[in-house]
C-alpha cells in the first residue's frame, strides 16, 4: 500500500511539474508586445430599402399597388425575385360610424438596390405612385465578410511591421509570433451601422425631392489585433 501510494502521487507530479516548466519558459523568454490597426473603406453595393404599402387613405387596394410597383421596379433592373421580399403583412379593423366595417391592409416590403442611381429612380418611382412610406435602413456590401477577414490580417501585418521597426531600433530582431488576439472584434459592426444610420435620416421621400445620383460615404471597417513577437539579441 506504501509502493502504490508514492507511485500515484509520482505520476501526479509530473504533469504538474510539465505545465509548470512550460508556463515558465513562456514568461522567461524575451517578447515584444504590439498593436496592429488596419482601416478598410468599402463601398457599399447593397442598400436597403423599406417601403410600405397601405389602403389608409389610398384610392387603389393593395394588390393594386403592389401590381403597379413590382411593375415600376422592374422596369428599373431591379430583380424582384431576387431582391424585393415581404417583410410583414397586417389587417386593421375599421368601424365607422353609420358605414359598413372595412379592414385596412399594409404590407411591408425589403427593396435592394445596388448603386445611387438606382436607389434615386427608385425614390422617385415611389414618388411618382403616390407611395410616400420608404426609407433607408441599412447598407452593406455583397463581400462584407472578405472585407472583414483582409482588414484583420492587414492589421496583423501592420503590428509585424512594427515590431520589426522597434526591434531593429534597439539592435534586435523578432522571432516568430507566440500570442495574437483580436481587440473588439465588433468594432466594425458597430460602425457600419453608424454609416447606415446617417444614410437613413438624411433622405426623406417628399413631392418635392429631386434626387440624381446618390453618393454614399463609405463603409469603415476596422480591426485590431494584440500581438507578441519573439525578440533575439543580434550576435
């Protein structure tokens, strides 16, 4: 019982033992430690639109008007299979006094458009059906995730580079990377959204627009990474 008990505690020493050696040689070894930021600015070749269709205070029913803009859109190049979809169908229940009950439709529609010129033929298309419900809600770009994906790496070559400048000042060079971290990895989001938000409240769907081609500032896309380099003293 003695034999077993000094062999279990044994065995329980030395992966301790391993661990501890490893986190060790990590800490002793000389590293510098740097920050990398990269910035992309994308333009954006999808814009969302909202429009909505109601029967409040309209001459023509729904189905009517719905006819008429998937009409108009196409004419547009808009690919209505594609790009337009449904995004929320109600009824309201009206009763009039001394008239008989009637229940009013609205049925909410998601139009992408491409590109300014587009999107201004399509405000005015509205305009021009008497459909005054319509605004921006976002923009984006088809190859969002690529673009997301190049600025981060870009950012890690930004933090190589300079630790390799930092080094190179103090007569030293860098080893391989031993810790790379990414540093709010949603920052971007968080500015397209922004962008989107400014698009959104800077148009407004009146009679009176006149609207050509529309340019939009640019999608930014930011990334930053926490990275920790290897430093060797140059023999």
């Amino acid at each position: 019982m003695k034999h077993l008990t000094i062999g279990i505690v044994f065995l329980l020493f030395i992966p301790f033992a391993a661990k501890s050696q490893s986190q060790k040689n990590f800490i002793d070894q000389n590293y510098i430690e740097i920050t990398g930021t990269a910035e992309t600015l994308v333009t954006p070749d999808e814009i969302y639109v909202s429009v909505t269709l109601t029967e409040k205070n309209h001459k023509k029913t729904i189905e009517e008007q719905e006819q008429l803009l998937l009409a108009n859109l196409k004419s547009l190049g808009i690919d209505t299979d594609k790009d337009v979809s449904v995004s929320s169908f109600q009824g309201t229940y009206e009763r009039y006094f001394l008239q008989r009950n009637e229940v009013e439709k609205e049925k909410k529609y998601q139009v992408i458009v491409h590109d300014g010129a587009t999107l201004s033929k399509t405000f005015m298309v509205l305009d021009r059906l008497k459909i005054t419900n319509a605004s921006i809600t976002k923009v984006s770009h088809s190859e969002i995730e690529k673009f997301r994906r190049d600025t981060k790496i870009k950012s890690l070559v930004v933090a190589k580079e300079k630790a390799k400048q930092y080094a190179e000042a103090i007569d030293q060079t860098i080893g391989k990377a031993i810790f790379i971290q990414e540093v709010e990895p949603g920052s971007y989001q968080r500015v397209s959204q922004y962008r989107a938000f400014n698009t959104s409240n800077s148009i407004t769907n009146t009679a009176s627009m006149e609207l050509k081609n529309i340019a939009f500032q640019k999608i930014s896309l930011t990334a930053t990474v926490l990275t920790r380099f290897e430093l060797k003293t140059n023999n």
